[in-house]
C-alpha cells in the first residue's frame, strides 16, 4: 500500500474513532473538507504540515497517522 493510501485509512480510522465528520476534522485542522476528503481517499499527498495539522486535530500522534 502506499503512503497516501495508509495516511488515508488511518485519518478516517481516527476521525471515526473521535466521533467526528469530516467537515469538524477540516474545521479544527484549518483545512477544506474537500482536502480532508481527497486524504481519506489517498488522492493527495500531504505535506509534512499537514500530518501534523491532522493528528493535533485528531488527538493522536503524527506517527500514528502514518503506521503501516
């Protein structure tokens, strides 16, 4: 699996886990749902800023977002 396809599954497992839309986790991270959506999918590839934006948000590590 490649990167963009793990951070993805791992995002929406997290935001899943937290109780959250997308449209609250694009909120608190300061991103368009559509650029939360596009992760999710494993259609982008975010910048090292955004993994960190992303796990502040979800309460949980940037390491964890990026776990195999």
């Amino acid at each position: 699996m490649e990167l963009p396809e793990i951070l993805g599954r791992n995002v929406r497992e997290a935001r899943h886990r937290a109780g959250m839309s997308q449209e609250q986790l694009a909120f608190e991270a300061d991103m368009k749902r559509s650029y939360v959506s596009d992760l999710e999918r494993g259609t982008r590839n975010p910048s090292v800023k955004a993994i960190a934006r992303l796990a502040a948000a979800l309460n949980v590590s940037p390491s964890e977002l990026l776990r195999e």
